[in-house]
DNA sequence: GTCTATACCTAGATAGAC
DNA sequence: GTCTATCTAGGTATAGAC
C-alpha cells in the first residue's frame, strides 16, 4: 500500500493485485447467484458457496466480510446484468409494435440466459425485499416508470389502444419472468426435465402476440367509452 | 389415555381431543403460511412461528414433529384452498369467455386475499420444488394439463382463436399469481405502501382484456393455417 | 398435552500464525 | 492473502417431569 520505494513496477503490481481482486470477487458472486437462488438467502451457507467457488470459507470471508455483502454484490450484478438489456423502450420514436417485440425478446432472453439471476431478485421481491428494497426503489421503479412514460405517450399520440400502461408493464415483466421463476414447474407440465429452446421460443411467440392483440388499435372500435 | 374405568363420555371427550388437535394444527398451519413466505424455508425458525402461534417452541413440536412436516402442511393446505377455485375451466361447454373471465378472476382474488399462500408456493416452485416437487407432480400438474386439454377442445371446434394453449396457460398463471408475489415491487412502482383493491381490479382487467385479444376470432382472419 | 432442561449441530464470524 | 483454530449464537430435536 505505501508507495514508498521508487520502482517504476509497482504500480502496475499493484494494479495487477487489484484487478485480480476484482476478477475472483465477481467469479465468487457469479457461483453465489446459483446457489442464493437454489436454496434461497438463509438456505445458503458461504461453506457451501466457498466449495463450490474452490476456495476456503474463511478465504471468501477475506474478499466478502460479511453474508449479506456477498448477496448485496450478487442483486448489484443481477440488476447491471438486466437493466443494461431493458433500455429497449427507449426508442419510442419507433415503431411501438417492433420496440416492444425487442423488449420481450430481450426479456424472455434474459430468463433463458441468466434464470438464477431472475430468482434471486424474485425471492428477494417475494419475502417483501426486505434486504434490497431500496436498491429496488432507486435503480428499478424509475426504469418502470419511463418504460410507462413510453406507453402513456403512444397512447396519447393514438399509436397504440388506450391500455392501462402501468398493469400492462408489470404483466409483460410477469410473463418474460416466468419462464427463468417457473420453469420447474412448466418443465413438469410439459413432462421434460428442463425447458427446451423451443419453449422459449413457444413463450416468447405467445407473449408478443398477447401485447400486440392487447395494444392493436383494431381491436378497440369503439372503446373509448371504457368499461367495456 | 388407558380407558379403563367404563365411562360412556370416554369416546365423546376422545372425539373432541381430537377435533381440537385438528383445529390447533389447523391454526399453525395458518400462522406458519405467513412467516414461511416472509422469510422462506431456511429463515424461518419454528420458534417464531411458535411464538405467533401463541405457544411454546416445543409445543409446536408436539404437534409437528419436524420443521418439514409444517411445511409441507402448509402447502397442502395453499393446495387445497387454490386448486378448490381452480376447476373453474371445467365448464367446457360454456362461452369460453365467461369460463376465462371467471377464472382470471378467481386467480386474482387468490392472490389478494391470500397473498402468502401464493408466495410460499411461488418460493418454492423457485428454489427448484426440492421438498414439495412430487406433490405439484401428482395434484397441480394434471389439473393444469385438464385446463390445456379444454382450451384445445375449444380451439378444434372453432371456438377461440389457434392459440399455443400451454403457453397461455402458463402466461394467465404467471400475470394472475405476480399480484400475489411481486405485489411489494407493484407498490413501489405505484408509490403506495400496499396494493388497493382498484389495483386488483385493474389488473384483472388488464389481464382479461389481454386474454381476450389473444383468444379473439377476428384478430386472426387468415389464421386457421396456423400449425397451432 | 404442556412444561423445563438440554443435547447436538451448524452457521456466521473472529483471531492470529505464516 | 491464505491457513488453522476457535468463539458464539441460534437452530432443530429429544428426554423426562408434571
């Protein structure tokens, strides 16, 4: 730490030390997410995801102090993992119709690619996000909101039907979920052990064309008298 | 417990021992809900839910020999309070329509009025449905291959539009059931400390008019080519 | 059926040598 | 940074008196 001698290399060990921290930081919270997700927080004990890292339980206590830093790390990485794919929405220049395809491939995506990510954040939702509540409140409910903002502003330019914007945002999230939360049990009704590609497929195909009849301007002649 | 004096009140007292006895689990089991899916399986200690329950630790124990055996209780008694609800699709020869609002319906006020009983199903569906996985094999399974099979049937004789009846299956159970486990983040989007009842009801009508446009007829005017 | 007492274990966390 | 050893709390579960 003190940079007392004047050697043009240590810096750059120092450097080195650093980034290797970084890199054994993240691949322990890369097994953690797994095994949170399994067995859930309390579920998990850092013997096991030491184990299952290849290094000592007390080694892993030197990187992450404590328990709840580690799981802290592990939702941080969730949430820059996910939200770094969901800023399709954006586009609301475009047409709403394919931004909105992108965004539901992208999600049910992300739940084929990364389904431990999407189960700790659904666990830690579920048990009233009593240790994440507020990181979900800073970083998530914004990006909800402008996503709502989006369709609130089709809607007023007429490009889309007069949806409820706020319920049919949290039914798309509901959906694309799903299929990382659920597919244990999908996998059971379909009788395979784990869902195919096709399945995914299958789901992501249902999805758009539930938004895309819900949203068509078609549908709704006569429907700006509400209530139906 | 030896009936050995000839008393004819014997059997009667018996009998009530034994109603209480059920009643008393009854209670626990119903106390034990809430607290499993606050804090999931490993996180919760028999000694709180003892302490809501309003006896001692080793009370409790009397009646449930194992931590696992209450559990496993408490997700008999979710099954049979939701699957009781759930054979609203049975009415096959009904306008399809009205068979589906009702049991949209029926699922969302599942998930508002016994939020907890959806999430500790939800958590463990999540976690892999490593305690409970055999049950949801025999009792839920079947039961969501029978609504499958109906929507099929309504499919072949023209009734609704070629949709993947799995899918959206699967799709009207993960929008109804996120009002029960994703309602913390639904809040925090909203601004709200919890969800009002016009926040079920929008969301139902959400849900319904979605699965009303993917069932709809003439949304798919050239669709019967369709492989389905 | 209900209580007190306790066995037994595992977990998270800390101390200190190297 | 990594190891051995250890502390401590809290958990499930059991034994036995009443």
């Amino acid at each position: 730490m003190p940079p007392k001698i004047g050697l043009a290399a240590a810096p750059t060990r120092i450097k080195r030390r650093v980034i290797n921290r970084d890199r054994l930081e993240a691949d322990i919270a890369e097994v953690a997410v797994r095994i949170f997700a399994e067995c859930g927080y309390e579920g998990t004990s850092i013997a096991a995801i030491a184990e299952a890292a290849g290094l000592s339980k007390q080694n892993l206590m030197y990187y992450y102090p404590t328990k709840q830093a580690l799981y802290e790390r592990v939702l941080d990485d969730v949430l820059d993992d996910w939200l770094a794919r969901m800023d399709s929405l954006a586009h609301e220049e475009q047409d709403p119709h394919n931004v909105l395809r992108a965004y539901i491939q992208a999600k049910v995506r992300f739940s084929r690619e990364h389904p431990w990510a999407s189960r700790v954040y659904a666990m830690e939702v579920i048990g009233g996000a009593k240790l994440y509540g507020e990181q979900i409140h800073d970083r998530v409910v914004p990006l909800l909101r402008k996503d709502i903002d989006v369709f609130e502003k089709w809607i007023a330019a007429g490009r889309i039907a007069p949806v409820n914007a706020t319920h049919l945002i949290f039914m798309i999230w509901a959906m694309t979920q799903s299929y990382a939360d659920f597919s244990a049990q999908m996998a059971l009704v379909l009788g395979r052990k784990q869902l195919t590609r096709k399945d995914y497929d299958d789901g992501e195909e249902t999805i758009v064309r539930m938004v895309m009849a819900a949203i068509s301007l078609q549908a709704w002649p006569h429907h700006h008298a509400q209530t139906e």
